[in-house]
C-alpha cells in the first residue's frame, strides 16, 4: 500500500508539474534548495583572520606542532571543523577558534585550503624508515591491523570524502594524533581509535616519520 501511495504521489505531482506554465515551471525549480558553491574569496579572508597563525598564510604550517592543511580534502576539513564546533573532537584550542564559523565559513575556508599547494615534506630518520614503510604498506598480521594505504592510499593522497590525505604531513603532528586516538583523547573516528590502539610508541614514530615523506 505504501508502494502504491508513494507512486501515486508523484504521479500527481508530474501532472501538477506538466500543467504549469513555463513561468510557473521555473518558479518551482528555483524554489529547490540548492547547495551554494563556495566563496573562495570568503574563503581565503576568513582563514587569514582566523587560521593562519598557526596553520601558515597558505595552509603550510612551518610548525611541527600545528598540522598542513593545504591541499587536503575539503569534506574532511569541513568535519574536522564542524566536529571541533560541537565538541566531538575535544580541542580547547581550535573549539574557541571555530565557535564564531558559520556552516558556511567553514564550506568557504575548507575549499579554499583544497585549493593550495601543500609543500613537500620528507622523513627524518632512517633507522626507523623501513618499519614505517612496512605498517604503513602492509599493516600488521600479527596485531591483525590493516595498511594505512588501504584507506590513504599507497602515496599518502587520501580518497577525497572519506579519508583524509596525510602525504607530507608534520612528523609531530601526527604522532601526537596517533597517540591520542590510541588513548582515547581523539574520539571522533572508531576506526582510527581501533587502528591506533594497536600500536607502541616505536611503532606511531616510524609510522609518523614514513608519512611525512610521502608524496
């Protein structure tokens, strides 16, 4: 019954549609919701006022502490910022950053960010490279933990929408997220959290260290 009432409702509404004048018609289209395309401008004036202290003038932190942002993908920019916003990621910091981004604030600088050029980092130690190498490619039978490359692919790029890029990303910066998705302090991913909980210290470091070199 729900199958024929569904089909009979938009039966109707392609009648109703049909019988409209060509300026009836397009005032209906137009009342559609449509997703806005981002301001890149707006973009770019936002994250200078907000951002760039830390994150660099063009998303290119020269702080190991403070993470790249250039280049990456903008669907995961807009969650990580959203996430901050309502608590879900737990970052004092960043929380009082974004309190004052609007949904399209956050649209407009995560583009913006998609559309720099991320400079190129590389791995500083290479006692620990092969490890890192090995995690990262190949993961860990006897943790039974997957590759990295499987979800950020085998050069570190990323799959735009779902995961995020991590080629050349700040050493520090990503031990210090590995570490805390291994603790429990990161909370707002179940995968990352089960991934990282298999790994020692050692391990994060190589892991860290490899990713910064990939390009």
């Amino acid at each position: 019954m729900k199958l024929l009432a569904t089909l009979a409702s938009l039966l109707i509404s392609t009648v109703l549609m049909l019988t409209l004048s060509p300026a009836q018609a397009e005032e209906k289209a137009a009342e559609a919701p449509k997703s806005a395309k981002p301001d890149l401008a707006a973009g770019e004036a936002s994250y200078t006022a907000v951002c760039a202290a830390c994150h660099g003038a063009d998303g290119n932190s020269a702080s190991p502490a403070y993470p790249k942002l250039a280049h990456q993908h903008p669907e995961y920019l807009v969650k990580q910022l959203s996430e901050f916003k309502s608590g879900q990621r737990a970052n004092p910091v960043m929380t009082g950053m974004v309190a004052s981004l609007s949904e399209a604030d956050m649209k407009n600088i995560a583009y913006w960010l998609a559309s720099q050029k991320q400079k190129a980092g590389f791995a500083k130690d290479k006692d620990t490279l092969a490890l890192g190498q090995a995690l990262y490619r190949g993961g860990s039978s006897d943790k039974k933990m997957a590759a990295c490359a499987g979800c950020h692919s085998p050069n570190g790029a990323g799959i735009p929408a779902q995961y995020p890029r991590l080629a050349g990303q700040q050493s520090d910066y990503t031990v210090a997220q590995l570490t805390a998705f291994r603790d429990g302090v990161r909370q707002n991913s179940v995968q990352m959290t089960g991934v990282a909980a298999k790994l020692s210290d050692k391990e994060i470091k190589a892991l860290a260290d490899y990713i910064a070199g990939l390009h």
